[in-house]
C-alpha cells in the first residue's frame, strides 16, 4: 500500500475493519485487500482499541515546525 495516497489508505483500513465487523475471515480480508494478516490484525486491535479514530496510526517525523537535524 505504500504507493497510495494517505486518504486512499485510510479508506482501505476502514474498509477491511468494516469487513471484519461483517465478518468476513481476517485471512479473507488480508487477500481482498492484498495486504498481510499482521496487518489487519494492528488494524482490528486499534479499532476495537478506541473506534473510527484508532484506525490511523500515529504521524511519523517530527512535529510541524520542528527542524530535523542532520
């Protein structure tokens, strides 16, 4: 998934969590999706972690503003 979009990721974790929540096998939705089973797993354990907003995970790099150093 790494060639996609951040919007069109998060729209596929949503729709793999809504499959499981239908469901479906999480190797099902792993192969639907074409991701792996781990990943579904972290996916389902945010969501029943806290819902809708657990789905993402946290940013990476450093907060706005804030210079890297080299």
């Amino acid at each position: 998934m790494g060639g996609l979009g951040r919007r069109t990721r998060r729209s596929v974790r949503l729709l793999a969590v809504s499959a499981l929540v239908e469901g479906r096998d999480r190797s099902e939705v792993a192969a639907l999706f074409r991701v792996s089973v781990r990943a579904v797993d972290n996916w389902w354990a945010r969501w029943q972690a806290g819902g809708r907003g657990a789905r993402a995970p946290p940013p990476r790099g450093p907060p706005p503003g804030v210079k890297k150093l080299n």
